[in-house]
C-alpha cells in the first residue's frame, strides 16, 4: 500500500491539491467531550445543525463504519494582498478573502471527485468525499493526518501552507498507511486572539460563534445585538482578522486555482453600490459566489451596517432609501446606520 499512497500523493497534487494525508476514521477520540462541551456553552448561537447529528459530527467512525482511511487534502487559496488593508476604506466593503471569486465548495469538490475516481481505477475498494457538507469534523481529522493544527484561533494551521486553506477528505474502504498527526506550534503567540474585533475568543482554541463577525455576516438571522454592530466595521461577509495575522503565513504559497483569485468588483466594493442590490440584482451579481448563499436580506442587512459604521455622511441617502424596506432586519439597520450617521455628522457641525 505505500506505493499506492506515494502515487495517490503526486496524483492529489495533479488534480490542484497541495497537501495530501492520511488518518484513520477513529483517530479523533476527543472530539465528542469538546463538541458537546461547545454546544452546552451555546457558543454554536443560531447554527441549529450542529446540535444534529452529533454521533456522527462526534465520531467519523460512525459516520461509514466501513472506512479505513481518511484521506486530508488541503488547497491553498492565499492572496495576494494583505485584506487588513482593505478595512481602511470605510466606504467600501471587505468580503472575506475565500469568498471574493467562485465557491470553493464546488471547486474542491470537483477536485475531491476525480481523485477518488482515479484511486477506485487504481485499487478499487468504496469511497465517500465530503468537503464542509456533512456532520464530519474536518479540522480535527486535518490535525490527526497531520495536515495541521488547531490553532488558537480553532483553524488549522500548517506549517506549509499557513492560516490560507481549504479543507477536503476522502473518506475510502482502503487500508492505506497513515502519517502521524501533528503537533501545535503556536507557542506563546497571541495574535489571533488580540486582534479579534469582537473578543470571540473566550480562551485561546474556544470560539464563541456569537460574537465571530463570520458567523454574524453569514449565519446569523434577523438584526445582530446593537452592541456587536459598531464592531463590524466595513466587514459584510465573513472576517479574515484572525487569519491574516498568523505568523505560519510567511510559509503560505499564492493560491494556483484562478478561481480563487479576487474578482475585481469585489476588491473594495462601494457600498452605496450594493445597497442599491435588489433579489434578481443579488443573484445576478453573486452567481457563482457562495456569497450569493446568504440572500439579498442579510447581504443588504450588512451592507447597511458597514455604511452605519462608515463615518461618510454621503452615505445616508443610501441608507435612507431602505427605511421601509420590507425585510425587517433590513429596515433596521437601515434606521441605524441613518442614526449613526446623522449623529456623526452633527458631531462634526
């Protein structure tokens, strides 16, 4: 089998990938005791899913009791520029670096496919590939094949390729040789944690999602609590603070997939542009993009908050115009980001 894992390396490398481990599906022993110490926290806030399934999200094992391996892969997808520059130009927004240009889940998939494809034609046996779709604890499994580490921040982290990648497994019936897992390396650094906008970090490798400006910009329904808004800054999908700042990045490499390189329209987007966005207007404009996931609603919702937190009095006709508009959550923080703004500007009389 190890020369059949040597071609499975060059070939995941062929296919874009640029790191390739293997774990065995129960080398994850302590991932129930943290998950469910996650959930009874309610650090999970409005992300019901991870109350589901938890046998499986707790153990791959009883996720396919008939896997033998589980094949880590990673892509990197690292830009080309610093995105903490971006949040200087408070009249635009930021969108989180993984999601400027065409949806990694449908790229990495279609990678994960072939791979599996060319190992049942190599050696035959059952394959299962999953890419942050099911109840399958990829981080952990990524630090068991030794892919990475969970870092203080709780991503992985690699030692190759930084804070910058994506994540995808091969789940097979194979019995391939495993590697061994790898070690944490964040030492005392405290970066990450420092520069979190929101203090979403209760204690270094704990996230408490309801405070994390991703989870806020795209996975939390309705108005976000008036104290966390201010806090968001410019950010209107995702946040990549605690990324960017990771030392290990000096060792990232530039991502190879074009589709992961920014699309142009969305490197400082102006924000009275995307306010204007109506549902046909943000599908058009976001085909292709997980951005377009999260819907017209929220998108605006966040849009209308970067403006409240933009200091540009030009900005409150935009927000002025969805005063009354019919999503709840977007007439809201339409109201705010005009109360922000008009107070800042009397401030300035």
């Amino acid at each position: 089998m190890q020369g059949l894992k040597e071609r499975l390396i060059a070939q995941a490398r062929l296919e874009g990938f640029d790191a390739c481990r293997i774990c065995r599906p129960w080398d994850v022993p302590q991932v129930p005791a943290r998950l469910a110490d996650f959930l009874e926290a309610g650090y999970h806030g409005q992300m019901a899913w991870l109350a589901e399934r938890t046998a499986w999200r707790g153990d791959p094992a009883a996720l396919w009791p008939d896997a033998r391996s589980v094949i880590m892969l990673g892509e990197s997808y690292t830009p080309d520029a610093d995105p903490l520059m971006a949040l200087k130009q408070k009249s635009a927004g930021t969108v989180s670096v993984y999601a400027q240009n065409k949806d990694y889940h449908d790229l990495v998939k279609k990678r994960l496919k072939r791979l599996a494809r060319w190992l049942i034609a190599e050696a035959g046996g059952e394959v299962k590939v999953f890419v942050d779709t099911a109840p399958v604890p990829e981080k952990p499994l990524g630090q068991a094949a030794g892919l990475g580490w969970q870092g203080k921040h709780t991503n992985l982290v690699s030692r190759q390729l930084g804070s910058w990648f994506f994540i995808g497994s091969v789940f097979t019936t194979l019995d391939l040789p495993a590697d061994a897992a790898e070690s944490d390396h964040c030492g005392s650094c405290r970066n990450c944690l420092d520069i979190c906008p929101t203090g979403a970090f209760p204690n270094p490798y704990q996230l408490d999602a309801r405070r994390c400006i991703s989870y806020l910009t795209i996975e939390h329904k309705g108005p976000v609590d008036p104290e966390l808004r201010p806090l968001m800054g410019n950010r209107i999908y995702g946040c990549d603070d605690c990324l960017a700042v990771c030392p290990w990045n000096k060792f990232a490499i530039t991502a190879r997939e074009i589709g992961y390189h920014a699309r142009p329209e969305l490197q400082g987007p102006p924000l009275a542009e995307l306010a204007m966005l109506d549902d046909a207007g943000f599908r058009a404009f976001f085909s292709g993009s997980p951005i377009k996931r999260i819907g017209r609603d929220r998108f605006v919702r966040n849009v209308l908050y970067a403006i409240g937190n933009s200091d540009d009095p030009s900005l409150i006709d935009a927000a002025q115009d969805l005063i009354d508009d019919p999503a709840g959550e977007v007439a809201d923080a339409a109201r705010w980001a005009v109360m922000r703004l008009k107070h800042d500007a009397n401030g300035m009389a």
